[in-house]
C-alpha cells in the first residue's frame, strides 16, 4: 500500500452473531449467541452513531491493534442487542500502519466522515502524537486506549478533546508504591537506576524517592548507560539492608542483568520493575533469576480477573475469536462504554455533535471490565489515577496476573 495511504475496514454488526447483554453494574456481561441478528430488542427504528477506531492494523503493533479492534467491536455489537436501545453503535475501523504520515492522514480521512461521533485511538504513541491534535483542532473526542498522552507528548489540557483512560506514565510508580506499602511492606528500599532509562529512569526514582514505600527510607544506586554490569550497584544497595529492590529502567535485557546480579549475591527480598520490562525479553534473559519478580502495567489480563464482567467479556472474546482476549481488548471495550454512557447522559439521540460527546466523557464516570474510569474535574480533563494499575509476577518462567494493584493482598515471595 503506497505510504500516506490508509486502510479503511467497515465493521459490520449482524449476520450470524448477536451479543445477549445480562444486566450488571458495569453493563459488561456479555455472552454470544448465534442464529439471531445483531439489533435491539425494540422493533422501531432508531439512529445509528458510528464510531472510528484508528489502530495499527497490519505494522509493527498489530496484535494490540487487532486486540483493540475485536474488543470495541464486542462493545458495539453488545449495546446494539440491548432491549429497549434508543441509537445503535456502528464501527468503522482504519489503520493507519503504526506509521505518523499514516495517522495524520487516517486522521483527516475520519475527520471527512459526517457519521462519526468519536474516535477510538490511535492505538500507538507516534499515531497519537500525529493525529490527536488533529481531531482535537476538530472538537473530535479521541479516546486513548493504549497510548500515553505524556509519553506522545500530549497534553489533555490544551486537547481539550483529548480524553486518556489509561494511567499515565507519570503514574506508573503508584501501583509499585502501594504493592511495597500494603502487599509487601518494606520500610528500606533500594533502587537501582538505569542510566540508559534516560529520563524514564529518573522519574521512577524522583517519585519514590519523594514517596518512599512504606513511609520508610529509599537509597539510590546509578548504573551507566555505557556498562551492562549491574554487579557492583546491586552490592552498593544490598549494603543498605534493604527489603526491596527496585529495577528504575525500561530495558528488559538490562533489567535480567539486574536480576541476575541480585540473584546472584543471593537477595531474598521483594523485587519489582515496569511495564516497559514486561516483555519476554526479560524471561529468556534472566533465567531463574527472574522468578518472584513483581511488575506494574496499565493494562488488566481480563481471562485471568476473577469479577463476573471479566469472566463474560472473557467467554465472548472465546466465542467469537477461539482465544484468549488480547492485551488491551478489555480497555477498548470500555472505551466504547464509556462512550455511550457519556452519549445516553446528552438526553438525546437523533442529532449528536463530537463535541457535545466530547464534554459529556469528562463528567462520566464508568466501570468496565477493566477498571474505574474517573476523570479529575478542572481543566486539566485527566484520569484520577487511583486503583487503574496492575500488577504481574514472574512465576514457573511466565508473567501470571495478579489483579489490579489495590486488589492484591498477597503475593508469593
């Protein structure tokens, strides 16, 4: 396909597959059936609001596109076979090959379509930072799933269309934070920063540093960027006595290093990472060394959450696509509820601007599979941080899920 060119994909919702939605809290409890169309359980008609997805499709990140694709589309096809449904949900998905050229044209492609009335994506940082001011100069509401605004650059302030429902990366520390507070307390924590973590790096340590777990003490350990020898660092912080280690880094090859190190001087207390080291990477690199090992994400594993929405959003994404839901499906399935709890709060369904939705997602709040979507109120328009983390543990040589960070009570050592 000739570069500056997206791909459109239509989506749609019917034919043999029809979502029966069970009443719950979150509205999430989905489960498929066949042999009856997709459409509400009322028979007159109403009106349709399509929603774009804007994804990599077919580039380097196209499984967690595809991921977020089918997760929206189960979203969609569940509210349309509500009884009593006063719109239907249509979905329109584009991809924009992870590639920024792409998105900015992906973006001005959806922009042409008077049908849409909001954009789910883009799904990658350089997408994000290409299109979201895009669509934001066009009071367009773009609901980011997977991608960081701080980490593209984005700032959900001056997007004032610009709506995040995924934490932060500046948050990353705080499911670490509470894990070594509450799960695991440790009251002397020693952190290893990676100086090839660059300015990634420096803010793990920075806030734990001003809020050390436990209220206790926190000593910090460099580690050049130019050296692959975590050894006389990781000496360095086990002469503090600590009770947990921390990898501040984002490289997994780098943080094997450190975990092998640890190992190998035979450390026995809680040690913890990041997201951008939760990778397979880590597993092959370190070995043994990496069993116990604790990580925060931004994303849940819904096959393996306990909650009745996880459990049938689970069962609906086996049904329909013989597999476990992939990693950011949950969240773009919420991302599709939010949006129409924000769109049933307007009073209205017949004629709808992106703008009047646009507004109404901020004062929404709604819980998904997932986690909690709230938003601060004020005009910085961000998600309230709290309890929208994850934690991960390396057991047996594989990352096993251990729920959502405020939820975790126990961990094995």
């Amino acid at each position: 396909m000739p570069q500056g060119v997206s791909r459109r994909r239509v989506l749609t919702i019917g034919g043999s597959a029809a979502a029966v939605l069970a009443a719950s809290g979150t509205g999430a409890a989905v489960l498929l059936a066949r042999g009856h169309p997709a459409t509400s359980g009322s028979h007159h008609d109403v009106p349709t609001h399509t929603l774009a997805l804007h994804a990599d499709l077919t580039g380097t990140q196209k499984t967690l596109g595809t991921a977020q694709m089918r997760g929206a589309l189960l979203a969609v096809t569940a509210h349309n076979a509500r009884e009593n449904v006063t719109y239907r949900l249509a979905l329109t998905s584009y991809d924009d090959g992870g590639d920024a050229t792409r998105a900015r044209d992906t973006a001005r492609r959806v922009l042409a379509q008077p049908s849409v009335s909001a954009v789910i994506g883009p799904s990658t940082t350089a997408g994000a930072r290409a299109a979201a001011p895009l669509y934001a100069a066009a009071s367009m509401p773009v609901v980011l799933v997977s991608a960081a605004d701080d980490a593209a650059g984005l700032s959900t302030t001056t997007l004032r269309t610009l709506c995040v429902t995924r934490a932060s990366d500046s948050s990353r520390t705080l499911p670490i934070l509470f894990y070594l507070t509450r799960t695991r307390p440790s009251c002397r924590t020693a952190i290893t920063q990676d100086g090839a973590g660059g300015e990634t790096a420096a803010d793990i340590t920075r806030n734990l540093v001003e809020t050390p777990p436990s209220g206790g003490t926190v000593t910090v350990h460099q580690v050049a960027a130019g050296t692959s020898d975590f050894g006389p660092a990781v000496t360095r912080a086990l002469a503090t006595r600590p009770q947990a280690v921390v990898y501040g880094g984002t490289s997994p090859r780098r943080a094997a290093a450190c975990a092998r190190a640890l190992a190998a001087a035979r450390f026995t207390g809680a040690v913890t990472g990041f997201d951008p080291v939760l990778n397979a990477d880590f597993l092959s690199a370190a070995g043994q060394a990496a069993e116990g090992w604790v990580f925060e994400a931004p994303y849940t594993e819904a096959q393996s959450a306990g909650t009745p929405a996880a459990k049938a959003f689970t069962a609906a994404y086996r049904a329909r696509y013989g597999e476990p839901p992939g990693r950011w499906s949950a969240e773009a399935y919420d991302a599709v509820g939010l949006i129409a709890r924000a769109t049933d709060a307007l009073g209205t369904t017949t004629t709808i601007e992106p703008a009047q939705v646009a507004e109404r997602l901020f004062h929404t709040a709604y819980d998904g599979v997932a986690k909690p979507i709230r938003f601060v109120q004020g005009t910085t328009h961000t998600l309230e941080p709290e309890n929208t983390g994850f934690l991960y543990q390396v057991r047996d040589g594989a990352f096993h899920f251990l729920g959502r960070y405020d939820q975790v009570r126990a961990v094995q050592p």
